[in-house]
C-alpha cells in the first residue's frame, strides 16, 4: 500500500521541481521580471526614506512593515508575470493538457515565484541596512526563517489569483486587489516578527503566536490553493 | 432621555438607513437598465424571426 | 416580498418605540449607545450573508448550476451593504466614545478587511464576461475570502488587544433589543435578496437572448 502512494508523491514532486526549474530557467534567460523587480523594489525603499527621518531609531521600529510594504509590491510585479508569462503561444493550454496535475503544475510554479521573490528580498535587505543604518544581520536565521513563512504565504495566494486573473484585461490591476486584502494576517504576522529580529531580539516570547499564526496561515492557504487550483486552471 | 449626544445618535440612525436607501435606489436603476434591454433584445429577435 | 417588507416597517417602527422611550440610557454613553441596536445586527447580517455566499460557491463548484452562482454574487452584495452600514455606523458610535472615527478596533477592523475582499470579488465579477468562467473563478475567491475571515480576526486581536466593548455582559433586555431589530434586517436582507436574484436570473435570460440574436 504504501510504496505507490509514495512513488505517487514522489513523481508529484518531480514533475512540481520540472516545472519550477524551467520556469526559473526561461526567467533566468531573460531576467525581466527579476530585473524590474529589484528595481522596483529599490525605488520603494529610496522613496519610503523621504516619508520620514530614516536615522532615527524609531524607524526601526517600522523597518518590519516597511520592508514587507517593498516585498509585497515588488512581488505582485513577480507575480503577476507568472502565468502571463504562458499566454503567448499558447503555452498555458500545452501546459494545461501535459499529463501532470493542476496541483503539481501550480506548486511548481509556486516554487519557481518563491525563490525569484527571496532573490529580491535578498537583494534588498543588505541595501534597506544601509539606507537606513539598521544592523539587520545580528538575527540572521530566524530573519530567514521568517521571510521564508512569509514569502511563503505571499506566493501560495498570489501564484493562485496569478492563474485566477490571467485571461483578464484588467489583470495587472486585480491581481493586487484581491491579494492584498487576503494577505492582512499573513502581512501583519511577518511584520510583527520583522522588526524586533531586526532590532536584534531573539525569535521567543512575545513572538511565538505570531510565529505560529504565519505558520497557520500558510499551511491553511497551501491546502487551500492545492484543492482549488483545479478548478481554476481547467478551462 | 438625556439629550448629551443625542445628535450622534442622530447620524447613527440616518446613515444606517441612508445606506440602505442608496442600495434600494440603486437596485431600482438597475432593474429598470435590464428591462430596457429585456425589451430591446425582443424587439431584435422578433424582428429578425420576421 | 410586500409582507416581508410591511412586517419589516412595523418591527422597526415598533423598535424605535422601545429603543428611543423605553430603554434607559447608558450609564457613561448616555443616548448614543443605542446606535448598537443597528451597528451589530448590521455586522450579524453581513457575515451570514458572507457564511452563505461560501456555501453557495461551495455548491456551485460541485454541482456547476449557475443558479447557486447567481446566490452567491446576490447575497455577496446584499451583505456589503450591510457591512458598509455597519462600518458607518461603528464609525459614528467610536467618534462620540473614544473620540476618533477610527480607532483600529478588532471586529471594526475585520469587517474592514472583509468587506475590501467581497468588494474585489464583485470586481472580479465584472471583469470577466464569459458566464461559467466567471462562476467558477468568482466561487474560488469567494472561499479564499471566507476562509480568511477568522485568521483576519485573531490576527488583528493580537495585533491590538483593545476597546471593543465585550458583547457578553449587556442586560437581557437590551439582548432582546438586539434580536428584534436583527429580525426587520434579516427580512429586508431576505427582500433584497431576492430582488437581486431575480435580476440575475434576467441577466442570465439576457445572455441566451443576446446569443440568439448573434446566432441570426
């Protein structure tokens, strides 16, 4: 019994990592959305430093939401490229019609978004520590560990509303619109847990619940995009 | 009753029943849109069927 | 549909009586706590009709009947509606009480936060034309919202563990205060309803009407 249902998830996650892999090799070719990402992102963080004083301590109080506002924007740019990216020639229907299924095309497209969009975080967090003179590094892991939860949540909900949209004119508008607004508790969670591990204080106490309702959050948004993908993708 | 904060109760009152009025408004407009069209697209198919 | 609306009328002329001259006034609200004989049956209605919008995509996407699609988007509307009442008036009972129009309150804050996903969604409803299609993507984002709601709420009480003033200790009259004037809301929800579905149901006649005429 249980060996086919192992040989079963197994070749899941193959045919999930042969998706993400050409997915994050066609991006690597051309580098658009990662290029105008980061630049977005970078013209984010420039811009929020003229909203208030950025040397003074209290910024880093608001360094969480403010460096989750830049990975949020940036990433609807990644995003909204995800399943765009397939319209022309007809590659989302081969895709589609490939014998694999709706979940494992989406989870690996899901992973493709992922480690563009942690590519981004990781390109401008050492330049946010520089901008606004904050030792970002003294919780380094932890501070991993929580963009990675919160990157997470952000591409499970944005690759499924990516594929939702896809055959919209209005696609680069309602891609935000019903992302956001779902991400409230994700967003809050991973700006609680940012800014006192920017600020140096372990990931304990306080932070746990919140920890845990990040974790809650992706876990519940995972299985529910894996169940509804489906329904979505099959045109 | 006291009449300390009464106008606040006031507003309350009006724009919980303002809002539904505008809805109700709104619900009519819409109405009387799709039987213009109800009865625009009649007259087409009879026409057509002719 | 006329009865449902004249017995609405008559319970909330009735309502009015009991809140405005029967009831006393608040020991530190004085006149203007009553605003929460509106403000939460308000918020009830909302989210039942958010719990059945769910429901009914739930039902679409099983049975693929355009009718269950056509409750969800109706019932959708009808409880923002009520949702926006209830902001407003949370909006107004706040600035008498604590002095600002907007305090960042936990339940005030989710119906916030729900109330711009179901805006999205009726969005999302008129950027796609095609009906099934339309059906189909609008039910997934029904759930996606729905689910959401209680992870929205407890993530904001812990984000401000604050003011909202506890539902539990108000005096039993007052409770059944609040049930009347749930019960002309529901019915006017329930009449709302129904003019709203059978628009979509004219909707629908409108598109096997449209394509006829192309068919000529």
């Amino acid at each position: 019994m249980a060996v086919p249902a192992l040989r079963g998830s197994m070749s899941f996650l193959r045919q999930s990592l042969t998706i993400a892999s050409k997915d994050l090799r066609s991006e690597l070719r051309t580098k658009e959305a990662l290029n105008a990402s980061v630049a977005f992102a970078l013209v984010i963080l420039l811009l929020f430093s003229f909203a208030f004083e950025p040397t003074e301590v209290e910024t880093r109080q608001i360094s969480g939401g403010l460096l989750w506002l830049v990975f949020a924007f940036a990433g609807a740019l990644i995003l909204n490229r995800s399943f765009a990216r397939e319209l022309s020639n007809d590659c989302l229907d081969a895709l589609v019609a490939a014998p694999i299924s709706g979940a494992a095309l989406f989870l690996g497209k899901a992973l493709a978004n992922l480690a563009l969009l942690v590519t981004v975080e990781l390109a401008c967090l050492p330049v946010f520590g520089i901008f606004y003179n904050v030792p970002w590094t003294q919780q380094f892991w932890p501070l991993m560990l929580v963009m990675l939860l919160g990157t997470w949540g952000l591409t499970v909900v944005g690759t499924m509303f990516s594929a939702l949209t896809v055959n919209l004119r209005l696609r680069e508008l309602m891609l935000p619109m019903l992302v956001y607004p779902i991400m409230v508790p994700g967003l809050l969670a991973a700006v609680q847990l940012t800014a006192p591990l920017v600020m140096g204080q372990p990931l304990a106490g306080d932070l746990i619940p919140w920890l845990r309702l990040l974790i809650a959050f992706d876990v519940i948004f995972t299985a529910l995009a894996l169940t509804l993908v489906e329904t979505v993708l099959v045109r | 009753m006291d009449t300390r904060n009464f106008t606040y109760l006031c507003y309350g009152l009006v724009a919980a029943w303002l809002i539904l009025c505008v809805y109700v408004i709104s619900l009519g407009a819409r109405e009387r849109k799709l039987q213009r069209e109800l009865e625009r697209l009649r007259l087409l198919v009879e026409e057509k069927e002719r | 549909m006329l009865a449902m609306t004249a017995i609405a009328a008559l319970l909330l002329v009735r309502n009015l009586y009991v809140m405005l001259l029967v009831l006393p006034d608040e020991k530190h609200q004085n006149a203007a706590y009553r605003i929460m004989f509106f403000h939460v049956p308000d918020a009830w209605t909302a989210f039942l009709c958010f719990f059945l919008a769910m429901i009914a995509s739930v039902l679409y996407l099983v049975k693929n009947d355009l009718r269950y699609d056509g409750f969800a988007a109706s019932i959708t509307e009808v409880g923002l509606v009520f949702g926006a009442a209830n902001l407003v008036t949370g909006m107004i009972w706040g600035r008498v009480i604590w002095g600002v129009w907007w305090a960042w309150d936990v339940r005030l804050t989710t119906m916030l936060v729900g109330w711009l996903m179901y805006a999205g969604y009726l969005m999302l409803r008129r950027a796609i034309e095609e009906p099934t299609e339309r059906a189909k993507m609008s039910a997934v984002v029904s759930i996606f919202a729905f689910a959401d709601v209680p992870i929205i709420f407890f993530s904001i009480r812990w984000w401000r563990n604050q003011q909202h003033p506890p539902p539990a200790d108000l005096p039993p009259d007052w409770w059944m205060a609040l049930f009347m004037n749930w019960i002309p809301l529901l019915l006017l929800a329930g009449v709302f309803l129904m003019i709203r579905m059978e628009q979509e149901r004219i909707e629908r006649q409108l598109n096997g009407l449209r394509r006829t005429v192309h068919a000529f």
